[in-house]
C-alpha cells in the first residue's frame, strides 16, 4: 500500500516537500526532470523552493520543469500565456522565475516543457528520451479524483492527449481561476499527460492534498488497493517510488 505521511499544514508540507526535491535535484548527475501541476495544491510547495535557494542558492541549469497539462483555446492550440489560467504562464510565473530570482547571479531555469495539442503524443516521446521524470509531484481533485485533466472512466494506458474536460473538473478548476467568474468561461478541452505517462514514466511521484476540501478524495485513495478508473488519483498506487503526502485537515 502506498505510504501517507501527514504533516501538521500545508506549509509544513511545502517545507519538506521543497527540501526533498533540492536534495533530489542536488544528487542527481545530469539533467534533471521535475513534473509539476498548475493551480493551488503545490504553491506552499513552490514557495517553500524558492525560499530555499535564497537561503542556499544552487546552479539550476539542469532543471527541466515539465507541466502537466494545458487549456486549449481551440483546435490544437493552447490558451496565450497572457490569460492568468494558462499553465504555461503558471510554470514560468509561479516556478521557473521565483526560483531563478532566488539563485540569482548562479544559472537558473530555462526549460518549462508544455505538451503540444496539435502532437501530443509527441510529449511522452520527449519525456522518455530525456530519461524520464525524476519526481512527478501531483495533485487531486477534489470532487472527481482527477489528475492533471484525466477525468473518471480514464485508462490506465492512456498517454498524453487531448481532453474534453469534466464539469466536475471545470468546477473545481474554476475554484482555482476565479478571475473566470463562470463555470461558461472554463475551457471545455485541454492538453494533458496522461495516467500512462505519471506511471511508466516517473522515477518518483507526490502526491499532495491539504484542507478538509480534500478529505474525500484522501479517503478515496486510501481506501483503494490499486488504480480505479472512476477516481484517477488512483493512480498512486501503480507508480514506482510513489507516497501520499496530506497534512491534518485532509485526515478529518
């Protein structure tokens, strides 16, 4: 059964969390693949990062950030990254920038991968030819268990594709973005890795769920021995090297 380690909060967290990603980063020999999801789950996480290097900068020029997923603005293309709900803008905005900022005079990141819409079998090509992702960290829905944009009834084998996205993922989204004002002005399709890509190609995974709007979900995932198609958080228990990371109110 996959390992959950609880911590008092979400910043809690996001400091232990931080500390195993630089060691993680700081042990590997060459180029080093870091899988992040956009929205709330990780910022603690993302902070703690940053705060981090400024305490102790390092060179980041091995550093690859691979985001999950991305909204679609209409057939094969992404959303701009002058829209606040792109996860291109998130990965540079929230990680790739903050964390360069902290290293400052040293290297930082130049590499934030996205999934391409108009090839996006191509994305799990690139990933397996650089070797993998070192550490994928995840997130879950809250509502329907989603990971990245795969909704229930996802397959195990399913790799990188384009989505029709979940009204119950377009909520829960929306919660993240609500400059969107309505569930209408939630993308209906995105870009996402799928189940197959967090699996087979993922050295180490996190998943992370704080706050009691979580505890559903943990429960659900806790409760199941391995992968079930109608929560894809799921997924956990299938991956290599993989633990459930949730602080106190996601247990109640």
């Amino acid at each position: 059964m996959t390992t959950t380690r609880v911590f008092a909060d979400a910043d809690e967290l996001g400091r232990a969390l931080a500390a195993e990603i630089l060691a993680d980063l700081d042990g590997a020999g060459g180029r080093y693949l870091l899988g992040c999801p956009g929205g709330r789950s990780l910022m603690p996480t993302y902070r703690a990062v940053a705060d981090a290097l400024e305490a102790a900068p390092r060179d980041l020029s091995r550093l690859v950030i691979v985001m999950m997923d991305d909204y679609l603005a209409g057939p094969g293309r992404r959303v701009g990254t002058d829209l606040e709900h792109s996860c291109e803008r998130f990965g540079w905005e929230h990680i790739a920038r903050p964390w360069t900022e902290a290293v400052a005079p040293l290297p930082g990141v130049t590499e934030v991968w996205m999934p391409d819409p108009a090839d996006p079998a191509a994305y799990d090509d690139r990933i397996a030819a650089a070797g993998g992702i070192d550490l994928f960290l995840l997130a879950s829905g809250a509502s329907d268990g989603h990971v990245a944009f795969n909704p229930p009834g996802s397959g195990l084998a399913d790799r990188t594709r384009v989505i029709d996205l979940a009204e119950t993922t377009r909520r829960d989204n929306l919660a993240t973005f609500p400059h969107l004002g309505t569930l209408d002005a939630v993308p209906r399709q995105g870009v996402s890795v799928g189940p197959a890509t967090i699996v087979r190609l993922s050295r180490r995974v996190r998943l992370v769920a704080t706050g009691a709007a979580k505890a559903a979900s943990v429960r659900r995932i806790r409760a199941a021995s391995g992968w079930d198609p109608d929560w894809p958080a799921t997924l956990v228990h299938e991956c290599r090297d993989a633990e459930l990371w949730v602080d106190e109110a996601a247990l109640s």
